[in-house]
C-alpha cells in the first residue's frame, strides 16, 4: 500500500493544498482512500475525515478510445449517492487532450467537510495500460 501525504496547512480552517501527488496505481477496481487530519505539535494528530475515489467510472472513460474531441466536452456524468463519497455531481471532461475528472468528496466519520480533489491518468512506458484492464 502506497502512502503519500500533501504540505501542512497552517492556521487555515479552509486549506487549499493545491498539489501534484502520482500514484502507482495496481488494480483499479480497488478506489484510493483519502485520509484528512489537522495537525497537532505537541499531541496525536486529529482525524478529520475519510473519503475514497472510485477510479472505475474514469477508467470506462479512458477505454473509449477517444479521438479529437473539443475542450470543456463531458464524457461521463457521476452522480452523488450512497455508494459514492461525491458531495455532488462529477463529470470526466476532455481538456486539452486527456481526461480529467475533478470530485468534491463528501468525507465521512466526521460532523462534515469536502475535499476537492482532480485525477489524471498518466500512462508510463512498460506499464500495462488501461486498454487492457477489464472492469
């Protein structure tokens, strides 16, 4: 299981990380787990939330095989429900040549807080592509 952790925001009740983090990812089916925590000094760090990113709806995008497409184009809508963390809709959108799909993750095991959170999937030579992966 990889591990990866974002600066620490200080003295922000609304922190905006705005950061680049790269996973290796193995089996799509399996969603990333997000874990938000508030920094303490001197004591245990506070548990603020959890939430999961379902990469298979991306995934179903990515397989496509898409070909020129214009920007700012929806390929895939998500709504928000009980099996899903999203706090509202999410699409997978066409920008600039690659899909992108940015979520508001409502987290859970905690009184409330969002966590905005954009994904992209890189393909590394050598590595088994998604073309081949099966849902």
């Amino acid at each position: 299981m990889q591990k990866l952790k974002t600066r620490v925001v200080k003295n922000n009740c609304n922190p905006d990380w705005n950061e680049e983090l790269t996973l290796s990812v193995k089996d799509v089916k399996t969603p990333i787990h997000l874990t938000v925590y508030d920094k303490d000094t001197f004591s245990v760090d506070d548990k603020m939330g959890e939430a999961e990113i379902d990469l298979k709806p991306y995934v179903q995008c990515k397989q496509m095989g898409l070909g020129k497409l214009p920007n700012g184009c929806s390929l895939k809508r998500i709504q928000p429900d009980r099996t899903n963390y999203l706090a509202e809709e999410s699409s997978c959108i066409w920008q600039n040549g690659k899909i992108v799909q940015e979520m508001f993750l409502r987290l859970r095991n905690v009184e409330s807080g969002e966590i905005l959170v954009e994904i992209e999937w890189v393909d590394v030579v050598g590595c088994k592509g998604l073309s081949e992966v099966e849902l």
